[in-house]
C-alpha cells in the first residue's frame, strides 16, 4: 500500500524525499548522514531512502536532475518507483521565512 501521508511522521518523510529527489545538492551530507533508514516509518519510504544513501551523495551532485531521480528508481524496488516519479515531481510547498527582531 502506498505510504499514509495524513500520518505527519509519514508525511515529514516524503517531504524529505522530495527534497532528496528533487534537490540533492541542497541537503548537506553531514545532516543526510544523521538520518537512519529506519526512522522512516513506511516501508516505502525507507526502501527509496536506502536507494538514495545507497548510490551517494557524489552521484546526486554528478548527475542530472533526471538522471538522478532515473539512477534512483534503478537502485530501489521495482514496487516503489511509482513513488519515486510522484516525489520527484510534486510541488515543494515552502512557508516564509519567520524574522524575529
């Protein structure tokens, strides 16, 4: 079944896969590195967040944006490659910056 997204924690988790998927090179590899497979809490998720730590963070900043995004549905399940497209392509929802003074 496809990952429940009404879940926050799920939700938090594809919001970063799409981030991961979309924009690579903006994640810093020591904050990637923090992250666990198994904080993902669908298994879907983990299995294309084992894929993207699996190929490394220099074939992200290498590669296109759809060679990446094609690179990474290679290395995952062939199960989770529809989610993989769907990441890759949905909007990133961004809120303003809050300035405190």
């Amino acid at each position: 079944p496809p990952p429940d997204l009404s879940v926050p924690a799920v939700a938090l988790a594809a919001q970063l896969l799409q981030l991961l998927l979309q924009y690579p090179r903006l994640v810093p590899a020591g904050d990637l590195a923090a992250v666990q497979a198994s904080s993902f809490a669908a298994p879907t998720h983990r299995a294309i967040f084992e894929a993207i730590v699996g190929l490394g963070r220099d074939v992200a900043v290498a590669d296109s944006a759809a060679g990446w995004v094609r690179d990474v549905g290679v290395a995952a399940p062939e199960e989770v490659r529809p989610v993989i497209v769907a990441l890759s392509l949905r909007v990133v929802v961004t809120t303003p910056a809050v300035v405190c003074e």
